[in-house]
C-alpha cells in the first residue's frame, strides 16, 4: 500500500481483556517495528521484525506481550490480559532493509483500557 | 544505557523567528538520527534523515546537523510559519547483529504564533 495502514485506530477495551492489534506495512518493506507511546512518556520500541523472525523483541514489556509477523507483510501485536498501565498508543513503522532509508510510521492505534 | 535528550521541551515564538531545536544521545555508535515532526492524535512524519557518515541534510526551511563524535544533532527552522507548529522528535538509530532500532528524544513542543 501506499503508506502504514494499523487498524483499529482507536480501541477501548475492559481490563483483563485480549486485544489485538494489526499493522499492515508498506509493499515491499522487509522491516517492520512497534513503538508504544503513553501519556507523559517517550516512544519506546518493542519489537522490530526482519521478514517473519523477529531478532530483536528486547522491548516488550511483559509475557502478556507479544507479535507475530506472517508473509513477510501484515503484523499482528497481542497483549493478553490487559492493564491500565497498557494504556498508550501503539505506533507500527515499517521500512527497506536495514535502516538506510528510514522508518515510515503508521497513525497508531489507541488502545484504552477501563 | 542509550538515551536521547531534546532541549527545549517546549518553545514558543512569533511568526517569522528562526529557531534551534536540539537534540543530545549518550551512545555515538549510531547508524543514522531522523527528526519527525508529530501533530495532536496523529502519527509521525519524517523530515529529515541524516546518515552517520553526514553532517547535514536540508530541506526547504529546515536543516538537520550532526555531530556524532559530541553526540549532538540541532534541528534549524528558518522563517517560522503558524503551521510549524508541531512536537518535533529526534530519533537515533543503532543498527547491527539482532539490533535494529530507534531511540527516541523527549521531544519538544513547539508553538508558532502568528
């Protein structure tokens, strides 16, 4: 596509919930990250995929995170029983190999829990 | 530890300054620093890219400078417009072996008014 695609863009769910979250990255794009950024807090990686391996997942907060990438394309990050502390928006970039040629970033999904 | 720090948080000027963002990162071994510009409730966009082998990039009213060895990036924006106003982050990435990511700055807030 045209650009980073994550759906829902918004998502209010009750504590103790699952919740999914989906990123569909540019055509073409072998890297695919998520940040997450909360309330008075910076953007904070969490995981970074190559392909469908994820190298690198040293910023996933807890068990009840985790991501799987499928067909080198579409993400999905799942948070199992989810706390308030989850609260935060869920931003997914994807890019070319490597970080040569930067990172585009989606608009997010904010996830809300009650 | 890899942190990134960005002076001022917030800024505030008249239309027609030009202005000085600046943005500090305590590991030097980067690959690359990004500034994005990010507007209420949206995602990122990237402005500039800078690799670490440059010194500057530009583009149109801005201009991106890096200065790996003091681990140092300013972001310049010439001839401030009501519509530069924006949070502007500076984003660091390390790159190599599982690792490929980015650190980002604590941002700041920037108000033009017209």
């Amino acid at each position: 596509g045209a650009g980073v695609s994550q759906s829902p863009s918004n998502k209010v769910t009750e504590k103790g919930k699952d919740v999914e979250l989906r990123c569909d990255p540019i055509s073409g794009h072998t890297a695919l990250y998520w940040y997450r950024q909360s309330l008075g807090q910076g953007l904070e990686f969490l995981i970074y995929f190559q392909g469908n391996s994820a190298p690198d997942k040293s910023g996933l907060p807890s068990d009840r995170f985790s991501a799987e990438r499928t067909g080198g394309s579409v993400s999905t990050l799942t948070i199992q029983r989810t706390q308030q502390e989850d609260s935060a928006v869920y931003l997914c970039a994807s890019s070319l190999t490597g970080t040569v040629y930067g990172y585009t970033f989606g608009s997010g999904t904010r996830l809300t829990v009650v | 530890k890899q942190e990134v720090t960005q002076i001022p948080a917030a800024l505030s000027v008249p239309e027609g300054e030009n202005l000085v963002l600046n943005c500090s990162f305590t590991d030097s071994a980067i690959y690359n620093l990004q500034w994005f510009r990010q507007d209420p409730g949206k995602g990122l966009t990237s402005l500039l890219l800078i690799q670490s082998s440059q010194r500057e990039q530009t583009s149109g009213r801005l201009n991106a400078s890096l200065d790996k060895s003091s681990g140092r990036s300013t972001l310049y924006i010439a001839a401030s417009q009501p519509g530069d106003s924006a949070t502007y982050l500076c984003a660091v990435a390390y790159y190599g072996g599982a690792t490929n990511k980015l650190i980002f700055g604590t941002g700041t807030l920037l108000a033009v008014q017209p």
